[in-house]
C-alpha cells in the first residue's frame, strides 16, 4: 500500500482545529510549545514532534481565525457601550430587498468595512459585515458611507430553523449594521469592486447573454442552464431547486467538484487531438479552473472545488496518482491553512465527504457489475467485432457512471440526513441519468460560448441544451414525484414524548404542531415567509412526511396564508376549519383551491371533538354556531387540547371577544396551560379570564405591532401575582409543551426557561 502522508498531516490538522474550537488556550503559550516542538522535529527529526507541531499550529490558526476574528469588532463596540457609529465600506454582494420600513425600502447586502466611527474614535478596520440599508440600493463595488445602529446577529429562534448567525459567524461575520435613515446614507464612488472580482462578474454577465440567445422566451430552461453552466442559482425557482433536491441532485446546482470534472473532461476531450497529456494538460487546465470559480462569482464551493482539482491535476509533477486520499488530503489542508472555519461548513464536509466515497468505493461497486456487459471473457480482444467494442466502450462507461453515482449518494447520505433530514433513494438511479445530462449542457454550453461570434451556429447550440434541459426537467419531474423516492428523517436522539405541543414563534403570529404517539397535526401554519423560514423546516426536522390533520383557526393571511402549501407538501389526511365564514380573501382562495381539487373538509363549533392521536383529543370550545362577529379574529377556533389528565388551551387570535364569550357560557375552562397569539391588538389574557382557567404557565405570542414591549412586560407582571408563569415568545421563541402521564413540562428554545408540574 503506497504512503499516504498527508492523511496523517490532516488528522493531526483537524485534532488542534476541534480542541481549539471547544478549548482556549493562552497564546502565548501555545506560541511557545509550537517552537519547542519545531526545534524537536530539526534535532532529531522524529515522528512524534512534528505531529504535535501540526496540532499545534493549527491550533493557533484556528484560535486567530475563531476567538479573535476581526470581525468581533462590533460585538467588543457593543460590549464597550459603542452601539451607534458611522462606517464606510465597499459592498461584496449584490442588494437584496429586506422589506419596508417607515415607508422607506430596505435592502440587506455584505460589505468590506474599512473605517468605523463611533464616540470620536475612528478605526481603520478590514472586516465584513451584514448591512441593512434604508433607501435607493447601491450596487456592487461601491463605496458607502452611513450611520447604523450595531445589532448582534440573531440565533435561531425555533427548532429545524436554519442557524444564519453561525453561518455567517464562519464567513467572519458577527453583527450587523443597520443603517435605518435614508439620509445618512450615501454612495461616495463606484466600481471600487476587487478588479478581478469585477472582470468575473461582467464576464458571466456576457456568457449568459450567449447561453440563453434564442431560447429567450422560455427562462425557466434557459435559467436551469445557465445555474447548471455557471452557478447562478438565482435564475431558477425555489420550486425547481426543491425538486432536484428531492432526486439528490442539487450539487448540479453547486459549481463544486463535479463541474470540475465535467469540465476537465470536456477539456481533456477537445485537447486530446493535440497530444497535451499530463503534466501538460495540467498545465492548461488548472489556470482554466480557477478562471472558472472567477466566472462563478468566487463561491466557497467554487474556489473549493478549484484548489481541490489543482492539487488533483498538479499531482502529475510529483508522478502522484492524482484521484487518490493522499492527494485529498492534500487539498483539504490547503484550504484549512487558508480558513480553518471551512471545517465546519457542510459544503466543505458534504464535498470532501463525497469525493472520499467515490476514491473508496467506484472501483469496488464496479468491479462486479463490469463484466456483465462485456463480450465473452474467453474471446481475445483481437477478434471481437465492431458491435462488441461499442458495447464495451459504452458498458464500461455506463458501468463506471453508476458505480460513481451509487458511491456519491452513499457518501452524501450522512450529510443529506444529518444536515437536511433528507433521504433519496430515487438519487441512486436519477443521478446515472442526470449526470450525462450536465455533461452535455455543460459540453454545448462551452461550445455555444465559442462560437457567439456566428449567431446562428450559438443558436443551434443552445436549442440543442433547450432539449437537453428539457429531458433534464422530466427526469426530475418523474423521480421527485415517485412514490417513496424522497422522504424526511428525524436525527434526533431524544426520545419521543407521549404528547407534545411544540408552539412555534412566527414574529408575530403562531403555528403549533401537536404529537402523539406517531401522530402529526398542524394548527394554523403563518404565511408564507413564516411557512418556509420556520414551519415547514421544523416539520421536516421531525421526519414528518405526511400531516394527520391540518386546523385553520381563522381566516387572517398571518394564520394561514401559506395553507395551500401545507396541502402541497405534507398532504393532510384530515383539513378542519370553522363553520363560520368571514371576509378574508386569502381563506376564500384557500377553500376555492379545495374543492377545484376535489379535497374534503371537516367544518366544526363549539362543542365539536377531533381525535388527534391515539391518546389525544382536541375539543372546540369555541365559537358556536352562527355566531355574530366582527373580525375573522373574533371568530378563530378555540381548542382545548387534552391528553389523560393534563390540558392545554388553545387561545388563537380570539383575544377579548373569545374570552368574553367563554367566561359566559363555558363551565370547564381550567387547563394546566394556556397559549394567546399576540398577533391582535385587541385586549387578551385578562386578570379575569387567566383565574378563570388558573393555568401554572401562560404562552404569549409576538405581537404584530410596535409598542407593545411594554404591553406583554405588565402583562407578565400580572401574571406572576396571580401565581401563574408567563412565557413571552418574544423573549423565550418557541415553546414546547409535554404532556405525560406523570405531568406537564414547559421550555423555551431561544431563553432556556424551563418548568415543569407534577400530576396531582
């Protein structure tokens, strides 16, 4: 077995990354062990010393690129009472809108901050950081200038929602800066972009001009080819990226190490006419990778997969073996000596992980399925026909293609599952065909790029992609909707409660996902942007593939804008609403998209009782029938949620209206728990209504207004001299509510708080 050494340089790399991630150390004192070791390792020139002198410098790499990254600056602004200030920067990325605000629009990009301003000290700084931007958009390349308020980055609020912070925490981005008035912000120059960053992003510009000439009137192929050709990821929908997705295919979307490769062998076919093998072909295509990741805007992915092909291909000089873990290795501690943070980032671990997979496991998986193709192993090469050596060039790569696509989704699939709760088997056999396909659009891509000069000829070249993103689309198409080709796994450890009710925070508004014993219901689901931020990911992050029952308390567009979503991807068994009708359009297209598709509903009042687990039932206190009311707020479903002896009642957006209503004419309303949205501004949660129910804890959602801080803190106030204990979602995020046997227990995701009662 050859020597690998750099497999052993890399552990010993990603040992000092892990202890210097979880444990500091002084300095110092590190500084000094990493000399001492490196005059071991001249003296005597031993193992042992130089693996330590690896751990150690790495271990100090990381502590630089972690504990004492430079864009902690705002964060030590902050923690020194610095939380306004006036900065110039240049901005890195294109503006994205961010919502309204004081009737100003709001854009959010990543800038270079170069100086910063704040109580008389100025700070040359050269750190990135997250700009909210009040006002007409900059572009990329500009110099700003502008006041902001320094806001620590949020961390996620719900569980399953995705962790922005950290991510961008890895990028060295740790705060952000908001720049709320329109007049402190300006554009001082433009075009002061990195030139070479600049020339990538006119240069892609111009290729996807090319790539879409004559198929202009159809943007979603033309789109698909462009993000498969180039990374654009923006020229595709959200819908079409989630179908590839579910086949496993979304690395075509990813300029990673397979366009690397596809690229290197597109090139290494046109080159092969012209002698160039090894080092020469390295020599070509190397400077050609890493014009590529230009072109692709410079992506974590792009630039990985660039330094990973350049150590591969630049084997050829050492005589290495280029697709090989040495080599690997190799490239792997490139990129950590550039930025050890890249340890902990998925692209990082999901390429090399793959990649790992394919070296370990193509020749393997190939070995027993190559000779079923092949001519009869007895008959010399010498005397096969013209038929027999098509069908062994063809079968062999056939052969090789699916052992590759079958080791890349074994290698994926840990990834897959742990990062997105994600298996597709439908990747083994949809990837053997969409791979080729890339080939070829990516082959014709090239092509159609260097012959723009004759018009026609680049027009046939990119409707010959037109039909390959075509088939493309259809593969897809066919695989993601396959029964069983996709579905959500829960990675959880933690056992399975008898009955939760887990009350997601929406900011404002509230959805709340109930399980019993195997069975899923979902009670309201917010709008869209709270459906696919907060929602659905948490769905998923349970391995919810498909919802028992699916509650729309109310009409409001916060409560249940995104509902025909739920129907699209977690198909309810059961769809209940009230009986009550209101004005809200958003319900009426709702029920309208109902009953085109033929889906039944349950209507229920007052009265009513839903069994939502085996062990669980979920009664309707409220509103009764024909009920006269003002708002579809005033009309929301009243759920009272009971599993053995424990109850939960589930306010909605009632507020005073259903309280009024229920302390007239209910009997029963006591409940260990009680949950309010805080959506409506109407008056809720009443002294009168709370003693009524006499609950120990009380959920309070986020309010949809301002000034209402000060409302929820006296609330609590209140709460607590009546005996109960308040949960304000605005501080605590979700709530999650277990019900047992033995008792009810309350949590906070976002503040940690935490009670829990005993049965009586």
């Amino acid at each position: 077995m050859p020597r690998q050494p750099c497999l052993g340089v890399l552990f010993c790399a990603v040992a000092g990354v892990l202890l210097s991630e979880f444990f500091s150390c002084s300095l110092p004192v590190a500084l000094v062990s990493a000399i001492c070791f490196a005059v071991a390792v001249f003296l005597g020139r031993r193992s042992l010393p130089f693996w330590l002198l690896v751990f150690t410098l790495f271990f100090i790499r990381h502590d630089l690129d972690w504990r004492r990254n430079p864009g902690r600056l705002p964060i030590d602004l902050l923690n020194q009472g610095v939380s306004v200030v006036h900065a110039t920067g240049i901005v890195t990325t294109d503006p994205v809108p961010s919502g309204y605000a004081f009737h100003d629009e709001h854009y959010r990009f990543d800038a270079r901050i170069t100086n910063i301003t704040g109580h008389g000290k100025v700070l040359k700084t050269d750190l990135p950081a997250e700009v909210d931007w009040a006002g007409n958009a900059p572009a990329w390349g500009d110099k700003v200038t502008f006041a902001a308020s320094i806001l620590p980055l949020a961390p996620p609020r719900n569980p399953g929602e995705f962790d922005l912070a950290g991510y961008l925490a890895r990028k060295g981005i740790f705060a952000q800066f908001t720049a709320g008035y329109t007049t402190d912000n300006k554009v001082l120059a433009h075009g002061k972009g990195n030139p070479l960053e600049a020339w990538g992003r006119n240069a892609r510009a111009f290729l996807q001009r090319r790539l879409a000439l004559g198929i202009e009137d159809d943007p979603e192929k033309a789109g698909l080819i462009e993000t498969i050709t180039l990374g654009v990821k923006q020229e595709t929908s959200i819908t079409i990226r989630e179908l590839f997705q579910h086949v496993g295919a979304l690395h075509l979307f990813v300029v990673n190490g397979l366009h690397v490769a596809l690229l290197a062998g597109i090139l290494a076919f046109l080159l092969k006419p012209a002698g160039i093998y090894r080092r020469g072909f390295a020599l070509v295509i190397i400077p050609i990778l890493f014009a590529y990741a230009l072109l692709t805007g410079l992506s974590p992915g792009s630039v990985r997969a660039a330094i990973m092909g350049a150590v591969m291909f630049g084997a050829a000089f050492v005589e290495r073996k280029p697709f090989s873990f040495n080599t690997l290795a190799a490239a792997a501690l490139i990129l950590l000596l550039w930025d050890t943070n890249e340890l902990f980032e998925q692209g990082f671990q999901f390429s090399f992980g793959v990649v790992g997979a394919i070296i370990l496991l193509a020749n393997v998986l190939q070995r027993p399925i190559l000779p079923l193709g092949l001519p009869d192993p007895f008959l010399p090469r010498s005397l096969w026909r013209r038929g027999q050596r098509v069908q062994e060039f063809c079968w062999r790569r056939f052969s090789g293609l699916a052992a590759v696509s079958v080791a890349a989704s074994i290698g994926s699939f840990p990834f897959s599952a742990g990062y997105f709760n994600l298996v597709t088997p439908s990747g083994f056999v949809a990837n053997i065909l969409l791979v080729p396909l890339a080939v070829c659009m990516l082959g014709e891509g090239i092509f159609s790029v260097f012959s723009s000069w004759l018009g026609s000829v680049a027009i046939l070249f990119n409707n010959a992609n037109w039909l390959v993103a075509s088939v493309m689309l259809g593969v897809v198409h066919f695989f993601a909707f396959l029964p069983g080709g996709h579905f959500f796994v829960s990675t959880s450890s933690a056992p399975r409660p008898e009955c939760r009710l887990t009350v997601l925070d929406l900011g404002p508004g509230q959805a709340v996902v109930i399980e019993n014993q195997g069975a899923v219901w979902l009670i309201d689901c917010g709008n869209t942007t709270g459906y696919y931020r907060i929602v659905r990911p948490f769905l998923e992050s349970r391995g919810v593939n498909r919802l028992d029952g699916f509650i729309v308390t109310h009409g409001a567009a916060p409560s249940m804008g995104a509902a025909q979503d739920v129907i699209d991807d977690f198909a309810p068994r059961e769809i209940v609403e009230s009986t009550l009708t209101d004005r809200s359009s958003t319900r009426r297209a709702f029920q309208a998209a109902l009953d085109q598709a033929g889906r039944p509903k349950t209507l229920v009042e007052s009265g009513d009782q839903l069994q939502i687990g085996p062990t669980a039932t979920c009664t309707v206190d409220y509103p009764p029938a024909g009920l006269d009311a003002r708002t579809a707020a005033d009309k929301s479903l009243v759920l009272r949620v009971q599993y053995g002896a424990s109850r939960v009642l589930l306010m909605s957006d009632s507020a005073f209206t259903g309280e009024h209503w229920l302390l007239d004419n209910s009997h029963d309303l006591g409940a260990a728990a009680v949950v309010i949205d805080g959506e409506s501004n109407d008056l809720a949660g009443t002294d009168e209504f709370i003693s009524a129910v006499h609950p120990f804890a009380a959920v309070r959602g986020e309010p949809g207004y301002a000034g209402s801080t000060a409302r929820d803190r006296r609330w609590a106030g209140g709460l607590y001299k009546l005996g109960v204990t308040p949960y304000l979602q605005s501080e605590a995020g979700a709530v999650t509510i277990d019900l047992s046997q033995s008792g009810i227990s309350i949590s906070g995701f976002a503040n940690g708080q935490r009670l829990r009662k005993q049965t009586e």
